[in-house]
C-alpha cells in the first residue's frame, strides 16, 4: 500500500466520521425545527382562538398558555440538541487523550487500516512511547 493510499484512507475514515457527526447534528436541528413548527402552530391557533372569542376568553388564555408551553418545549429540545453535540465533542476529546493524544489517534487509524483495530494500534503506540520513556527518561 502506497503512503497516498494510506493517506487517502485516513482522509475517507476521518471524513466520515465527520460527517456522522454533522448528520446527527443536522438530525437534532430538523427535529428541533419540527417542534418550532408545531409551537407556532399552537400559537397561531392561541391567538386565532383569542381573536374569535368574545364571551369565551377562558378558552382562548388556555389555548394561548399552550402555545406558550409548545414554545418552551421547543427552546427545551434545542439546550438539548446543544447538550447532545457538546457530549460528542466531550467524547471525542476523552478519546483523544485516553489514545494518547493526536499521534495516538492517528497510530488507532493506523492499526483500523492494517486491519488490527483502533485500540490495537493505540495500544502499540503508547508502549513504543513507554518504551522510549524507559530508556531516555526525559
């Protein structure tokens, strides 16, 4: 396998990764955007309900209070779209220093392209760093 070969894998492995990421997160922002949808929906009905009641203003404040509700769910839903991408990213950080840094990480691409797996190839780089570190302790 050439270093171009190896180097284009390594380029298609962290693309996709990357755009598994970007469809989750596109997938919370569609999902989130239904909700709004429905929230102004409900609120277009509060204020429809409000504007066609004249003796029954008990219904139309409950309708609208809904709306208000549809609303806040929404705004709910999108803190946790944040929250699921800020876990990702948390994740992706706890990766990348448990596998010893970028090198580890690449070395774990490395060992998924000779077919060892990732940690396979984590593994074998930190004991060459541990190694390095026995003989020249710097």
């Amino acid at each position: 396998m050439t270093f171009a070969q190896v180097g284009s894998k390594i380029v298609t492995i962290a693309v996709t990764a990357w755009t598994w990421l970007a469809n989750g997160a596109h997938t919370a922002y569609n999902f989130v955007l239904g909700l709004g949808a429905a929230a102004q929906t409900g609120y277009a009905a509060g204020l429809g309900a409000t504007a066609t009641a004249t003796e029954g203003v008990t219904g139309a404040t409950v309708a609208a209070e809904a709306s208000v509700g549809a609303f806040l769910a929404t705004v709910g839903e999108a803190a946790l779209a944040i929250g699921a991408l800020y876990a990702n990213y948390r994740a992706f950080i706890a990766l990348k220093s448990v596998s010893g840094g970028w090198e580890g990480m690449k070395a774990g691409i490395g060992g998924v392209l000779n077919g060892e797996g990732y940690f396979k190839g984590v593994d074998d780089y930190q004991n060459e760093q541990a190694r390095g570190a026995a003989i020249d302790p710097r």
